[in-house]
C-alpha cells in the first residue's frame, strides 16, 4: 500500500441512512441535540480526537478518526433509539478512504436523497461548528473539512450541480403539486417554522399560494415569518380547527413524536368537514402517525416518499456528477499530499530550531568583535544562509515524504535532533 493511500487508514463513519434503512429504522437512530451533546462530550472522556456528528432527516452519522470503530457505534446505540439489531441489519460502517469519499459525497449532495441537496452542506457546517464548540476537532479534521467545504463551492460555481432548487422543501412542494394539481388556490397550513418550514414558506409562496397559514408552538417565531411572507398565524392550540378546512398540511418540527394522530382527524370529521388532505411529514422522527394515512381521503407523504426528478433541472444536474466527482477526487488528492507532510512537519520545526540555535551561538561569540553597524549586517547575513540551507532541506524532505521516512531520519541522526512522539 503507497503512503498517500495508508495516511487516511485512520478515518472511520459508523451510522445509518436512507440508502439502508426506511424511515421507521432512522428516526430511531435521530439524534437530538441534548444527544449529541452527551455523545460528543463522552467522546472526549474517552479520548476520542476528532468527531463530527451529523443527524439529519435521512442520516446519523459518527465521523472520526481512530479505528475504534465499535466504540462510535456503541456511542451511537446508547444516545439514540437504535438497537443493535438494528445496527447490525441497516448500519454501515466505512473505514480510511471509504470513508473519506463518503464524507466529501454527503457533503456535496450527491449521496443525498435529493441530489446536489442543497441544505445539506449547511447542516454539516453545523455539525462542524458544533463538534468545535465541544473540542473535538483536531487539525488534521480542520484541514479536512475546509477541504470538504472548498469542494462544495467548487461544485457550485464549476457544475450546475446546483441548478434549480435542490432541496427536500421543494422536492415536497413539487410532491404536493403532482398530488393536487396547481397549488395557487389552494389552502395550505404550514406547521413548523424552523430551517425546512421556512424554505417550504418561501416555496409555496414564490409558487403563488395565496392561503398559508402557519402553526407554531413558539407564537412569536411564527409570526416572524407570517410577516416576512404576509401569511396568516393560528395558535397551535387552534392546530385541529385549522385542518378542517385545509386542502395540504405539511409538518416541519422538532418533535419527539408525532404531533398529528388519528384523534385530530377523527375530531375534523366529527366537525363535517369529509374533503381529501394531502399530508406532508417532513420531520425525522416523523410528526404525523403513520396510521393517520390509512384514514379516509388522508393521502399521508413521508420523507421517503420524496425524491427530486419531477423537478425539469434534475437531469442537468445528474449529467453533472462526473464532473463533481473529478473535483472530489481533486481535493481528496491535495489533502493527502498535505496531510502526508505533516509527517516531515515536526524534522522541519527541529531543523529550524538547531540551525537558529547554531547560528545564535556563533553570533554571540563573534558578534562583540564587530561594530553596531557591522554586526546588523552580519545578523543579516547569517539568517540568510540559514534560511537557504533550510530552503533546499525542507524541499527536499517535502519531496520525499511520499516514499518513505528515510530521508528524515538522516537529517534527524545528522544534526542530532530528537522527536518527540
């Protein structure tokens, strides 16, 4: 195995997704917040050095580096609903490059349900700042990241990977017009005013909906956006009365659990009201009890229901994927190469340091022979020739990184320099 393949052996992603396990398996394995916060801090405790934890509608995901790799997935088992039935049949576990290329893939939408998912790459930025925030984010998981960020800007402004409105709001909004047909006249009652409620308001909107009502818990978070669109606000409490008269309902929240049962439906047609719902969860865990969809004139849409073809720009997008994978692959070749140096950093910064250190003591001798001015030129002078010495050495070691650590070791032996594992 070459160097530039080994150096990455150390990257690890445990989890599960929507290539592997249904709706039902996932929103077990849905990390809250609160979850993540344990998760992250027990992997401190253990020593783990860089985490990053993504939970998404279609995805929980452990990437690391290390190769502890039952260590993540038991973190994963004890903060969320999963069990380990459930890992063993619908998890994956990917391991060094694998799981490099899969981590740049998510990120730049093309292993997404919607592809070029355009939401996806802010949800990893979260995922990112979240795990800085708990210290778990060493250099080398900088460096990789910003090299997974530089490839998703270099797939939008490159690519048309990004054309169109890649994202599960408008693969919804699409999913709701092929259900019911032009959507301007009809009455939509939005719940949910977080990142996809937002997006899916703005949606609807730029469609010509002219009847949205949204629903909130926090009243005030809803009426925010009501002005921002000029929509209408209802009280959550006032959630069943609004879907009397409602044609779509489409639910965004953070909820635990389902929030829309079969009670709430009987209690509109207990109020006369028999038209056909078309009903949208877009949560994970899902809001809306699956068995709301077997009641009469329900039509229930669930996040695997969704996908982005009826959208006219998904085939520009889909001839676009060699191209973005040609840049992936560019990216994951230039963190190699830098992560491979690092292997010479440390011979590098000792070098440095010895010839500072040789020429310091030179000065210190000679220098009381020479005048002011004399011994500014031969401060000069001297940094000059131990800045080119170091020049054709640290080339050197850089250019012969790759191969093996030979050549560090004889600068190491030569100068008597001693590295610190």
């Amino acid at each position: 195995m070459s160097l530039t393949n080994a150096i990455l052996s150390d990257f690890l992603i445990v989890g599960v997704s929507h290539w592997y396990a249904e709706l039902e398996v996932r929103e077990r394995f849905a990390l809250s917040s609160d979850a993540q916060e344990s998760l992250l801090r027990e992997a401190d405790a253990l020593g783990l050095g860089g985490i990053i934890v993504l939970s998404t509608c279609n995805r929980t995901e452990l990437f690391a580096r290390g190769d502890r790799a039952e260590i993540l997935a038991g973190l994963l088992l004890k903060y969320s609903h999963g069990t380990r039935s459930d890992f063993e049949k619908y998890g994956f576990t990917k391991r060094g490059d694998d799981a490099v290329q899969h981590f740049f893939r998510v990120a730049v939408g093309l292993d997404a349900q919607i592809l070029g998912d355009l939401q996806i790459i802010k949800q990893v930025k979260t995922a990112y700042e979240h795990a800085g925030d708990f210290n778990m984010l060493d250099g080398v998981m900088h460096r990789c990241v910003q090299s997974v960020f530089r490839a998703h800007k270099r797939s939008r402004t490159e690519t048309s990977l990004g054309s169109g409105a890649a994202t599960t709001a408008y693969a919804a909004v699409q999913a709701a017009k092929h259900e019911l047909g032009p959507l301007r006249n009809k009455r939509v009652v939005l719940i949910g005013t977080g990142k996809i409620g937002k997006v899916t308001c703005m949606n609807l909107i730029s469609m010509g909906v002219k009847e949205v009502t949204l629903v909130n818990r926090n009243a005030r978070k809803a009426e925010k956006l009501a002005d921002r669109f000029d929509v209408n606000v209802a009280p959550f409490e006032s959630m069943t009365a609004r879907l009397t008269d409602a044609d779509l309902v489409i639910v965004a929240t953070g909820a635990k659990e389902p929030i829309i049962r079969p009670a709430h439906i009987r209690a509109v047609r207990d109020a006369g009201s028999q038209q056909p719902i078309v009903m949208m969860d877009l949560s994970v865990p899902r809001n809306i009890d699956p068995h709301v969809g077997e009641m009469s004139n329900i039509r229930r849409i669930n996040m695997d229901m969704l996908n982005d073809r009826l959208d006219e720009t998904y085939k520009d997008r889909e001839a676009n994927i060699p191209l973005v994978e040609e840049i992936i692959s560019e990216e994951i070749t230039e963190f190699k190469r830098w992560y491979s140096e690092q292997r010479v950093v440390p011979t590098i910064k000792a070098l440095t340091q010895k010839l500072e250190d040789i020429r310091r003591i030179e000065m210190q001798k000679y220098g009381s022979r020479f005048g002011e001015t004399e011994a500014k030129h031969a401060e000069q002078l001297t940094r000059r020739i131990v800045n080119k010495i170091l020049a054709y050495s640290i080339d050197h070691l850089k250019e012969q990184h790759e191969s093996d650590d030979h050549v560090a070791r004889v600068v190491q032996d030569m100068f008597k320099i001693q590295i610190e594992e």
